[in-house]
C-alpha cells in the first residue's frame, strides 16, 4: 500500500466545484482494522457515491426514464410556475399515500394537505438552502427542525401532515431486508447518470449542482472498477 494518495481538498466555502484541489497527501490510516477480515477483504477500497436530483423538462425523451421505472404519470415541472396548486388540482381526488422529496422544498411541504392523503409522510431529504452561506444553512437547518418537531395539528399552526427527514427516520432490520430482496428481485432499479475518474470530481460536483442528471452521479476512485461495477 503506498504512503501517499491523490485527493480533493478545499479551504474555503462555496460550491465543490470552485472550491475543491486536486492534491496528493499521506495515506490515511482509517479504516481502523475490522473484526472480521472477511466482512471487507479490500478496506482500503473507497468509493463515494453522490445522488443527483432528475430534473424533467418538456423534451419527451427525458419522461421514458420515470414511466420505464413504473411512474404512472410524470409532471414537468417547468411548465407549472406554481407547482404545488398544479399538484392540488390534478390529484386532489385521488392524493397521494406518501411523497419524497428529493430536492427539499419548503413551499411543496407547505401546501401537501391538498395532495397528501391525511397521515401520509411527507419525507425530505432536507430543505434546500439558497446558497451555501451559513445564514442560509442554518435557516435551512432551523427549518427542518421546525419541521420535525412541531405539532402537526393544522389549529396548532402545523402542516396538516407528518414531515421527516430522510436522514432522521429509523429503519428496522426487517426494512432494511426488504429492500435488498428488492434489489435482488429487480423491483428497485438503480439509475446511473455517469461515471467520473476520481480527478474529474470537481466537473462531477459541476453535473450534480446543475440538477439536470438523469441518475446517480458516481465518482469512481479506483480506477481498476469497471463501469458496470459502479
């Protein structure tokens, strides 16, 4: 194993992909050595996965993807400049049992009683701050707290409907197995944008902060990982 490593580093706030160098440095000593080698035969193997946002526009090519995923309808957002009374009107008859928000949108939470069935999770992962300043970050962080702990009763000033956050919630073993069957039987596909050498991380960053992939952003840090086993 070599003493010294390729890696990003950065110094300063602001998006990845202006802040971030691509440097060499010691070689970590982490991961600390496991029980069990068998339970990882290569720690030393990284690799960092980033999920992107899909974002839909009018192209009719770019609405295959959801609906070969098994989406029976797909909304394009850019056509709807309110977007949450598009959502109320179009299924108010028939709301919905749950909603995951990938993005984080407060004003979609906000508003979910007129297309979230009564009691149905809405789940975020996060709320998306509008910029990366620690004003706007803390807001942001502010905000999912209030989210998480305030009373859902409407005549309390709550939503109306439970929010929770996708890092917050606490999945059982049983669920956690539930989704590998799912994997293993080709129920819950995986997606894949594009694949980026680990020196092209900064253009991957640029990729995922334009919010237009079709997929899962992977950065591959071994290069000896082939595409089809990222």
């Amino acid at each position: 194993m070599t003493s010294h490593h390729r890696l990003w580093t950065f110094t300063a706030r602001g998006p990845p992909s202006s802040v971030l160098a691509f440097t060499s440095g010691p070689a970590p000593t982490l991961p600390p050595r496991l029980p069990l080698p068998r339970d990882s035969p290569t720690p030393e193997e990284w690799i960092l996965v980033k999920v992107a946002f899909a974002g839909l526009n009018r192209h009719r090519h770019r609405r295959v993807a959801p609906r070969g995923l098994g989406a029976d309808d797909v909304v394009d957002y850019t056509l709807h400049a309110d977007l949450a009374a598009h959502l109320g009107a179009a299924f108010a008859s028939a709301p919905f049992d749950a909603v995951v928000d990938t993005l984080g949108f407060q004003a979609l939470y906000a508003r979910s009683p007129s297309y979230l069935v009564p009691g149905g999770v809405y789940c975020s992962v996060g709320i998306k701050p509008p910029s990366f300043g620690v004003p706007d970050f803390l807001r942001a962080v502010v905000q999912m707290k209030l989210n998480e702990w305030w009373p859902v009763a409407r005549w309390l000033g709550g939503v109306g409907r439970p929010w929770k956050g996708a890092s917050m919630m606490s999945p059982t073993r049983e669920d956690r197995e539930s989704i590998v069957g799912m994997l293993g039987r080709g129920e819950l596909r995986v997606v894949r944008d594009s694949v980026w050498a680990f020196a092209d991380a900064d253009k991957a960053y640029e990729k995922l902060g334009g919010r237009h992939a079709r997929g899962k952003v992977l950065v591959r840090v071994d290069g000896g990982v082939g595409d089809d086993e990222c």
